[in-house]
C-alpha cells in the first residue's frame, strides 16, 4: 500500500485524521474487499490539495495519490455517502462539544448566485443580481454548519428555491421550525413557498435585514457570516 508522507498546508493534521479516519471505509468493494492500494489518508490529501489550490489534475505533486485514482475515490464516496455520513458525524460531533441537541429548532437560509458556463439546462439568468449561471441555497444551524443544500438555476426566485430546499426536511431534522430568512424570502403574495402544497409543515419564518443591528445577528453567527459582506 502507498502510504502517507510528510504532508502539505491543505493536509489534515494528525487530530484531524483521528477524527475522520474510523468513518471511512477500509476496503474496496469493487475488488471483492481487498484492501485499498492507496493509504485513505494519502487519497484524502490529495484532494483537498486540488480542492484548495485550485491546480489541475496533471499538476498534483508526485508524492501525494495520482489524481485518477483520488478521483476515483472522491467519486465512489460521493455515490455511497460517505461524504454525507462523515459531515452529519463531524456536525453532531461540534453540536455536542457545544452543548446543543443534535437536532436543531432554528436555522439559516440564504442563496448566492454564482457566474457559470456549464450545466445545460441548469444555467438561468438571476436578474436582482445580474449574474447568469447558477444558484445555491444553503440551509445552516446557527453555527453555521450545513444542514441543507440545493443547486439550480440563477434564474429559480428565492421563495420557490426554499420550497426545494425545506420540502423532506422535516424527516432527517423533525425539531427544526424556525427559519431565519432576508426579504427575497418572505412575500404574502407567495407565502405558498413554505405552506403550499408539497411543504410539510407551515414554517415559522423570521425575516432578517443584512445589517449587524438585525437580532438574528446577534443570536444567530451563521446569518452574518453568510450574509452578502462576508460570504467566502
């Protein structure tokens, strides 16, 4: 097997592999359960190498996994969900170092447009902020850490996005009511977004204005780190 070596800035440390390391699976199902030809952790640099610097597949140092087999790896964790089950973990983890339930009762809401040339059908024009290309809704605890996320086109309005994103949340988070949202959510003509058919339930929205004397600013983190100013 090829094993870790002496890691870059984007490596995890060593508590980080401790935590991530027994969520991961051991063996290769596709061979019959052999075990893996590349250390886990030797996979998982390498991706977060590309992931963070950006630099293309041809260009990953020699030392780390090639880039075909992370890939490899990257995409067959995707398709089983370990990369779901490993964030679920990890978020509960933070939820019980923090003393919360792991269930949360309130959340964030919010969508960026981002600039795209690629996706088909997926690709609209978002005429508030002028971009075209895709959007993004992230539903977040108020932590901060993701709970939630649908991509579609820029040109989806917010109020129908949230449709897709709080239809079916009820199952994995039952305890969640509270909605904390900026106007582009919240529109008596188009209340149907939350309460409409398809909707489980009739949400308890709270409509935050961008600005750092909003409440929800103060008792709630992840509605100013993912407002407009200081979204990364």
């Amino acid at each position: 097997m090829y094993t870790c070596k002496p890691g870059y800035g984007t490596s995890l440390t060593d508590g980080e592999w401790a935590q991530i390391e027994p969520l991961l699976p051991i063996r290769n199902p596709r061979h019959g359960g052999r075990p893996l030809k590349y250390d886990r952790r030797l996979v998982l640099d390498t991706i977060l190498y590309v992931l963070r610097t950006g630099c293309a597949r041809q260009h990953v140092p020699h030392d780390l996994a090639p880039w075909d087999a992370a890939y490899r790896w990257f995409a067959a964790w995707s398709a089983d969900g370990t990369w779901r089950r490993v964030h679920e973990v990890l978020r509960d983890r933070v939820r019980d170092r923090d003393g919360r339930d792991r269930q949360p009762t309130a959340a964030v809401l919010d969508s960026q447009s981002a600039k795209s040339a690629e996706g088909g059908e997926a690709i609209g024009f978002d005429a508030g902020k002028r971009v075209r290309g895709r959007k993004r809704h992230l539903l977040v605890d108020t932590n901060g850490l993701l709970l939630h996320r649908v991509v579609h086109s820029a040109s989806v309005q917010d109020r129908a996005g949230a449709r897709q994103v709080l239809t079916g949340i009820c199952a994995p988070f039952p305890l969640l009511a509270l909605v904390w949202v900026d106007g582009g959510y919240v529109n008596s003509v188009d209340a149907a977004a939350s309460t409409g058919r398809g909707a489980p339930r009739t949400w308890n929205w709270s409509s935050c204005p961008a600005t750092p004397t909003c409440e929800a600013f103060r008792c709630c983190p992840a509605a100013g780190w993912w407002s407009g100013r200081s979204a990364g």
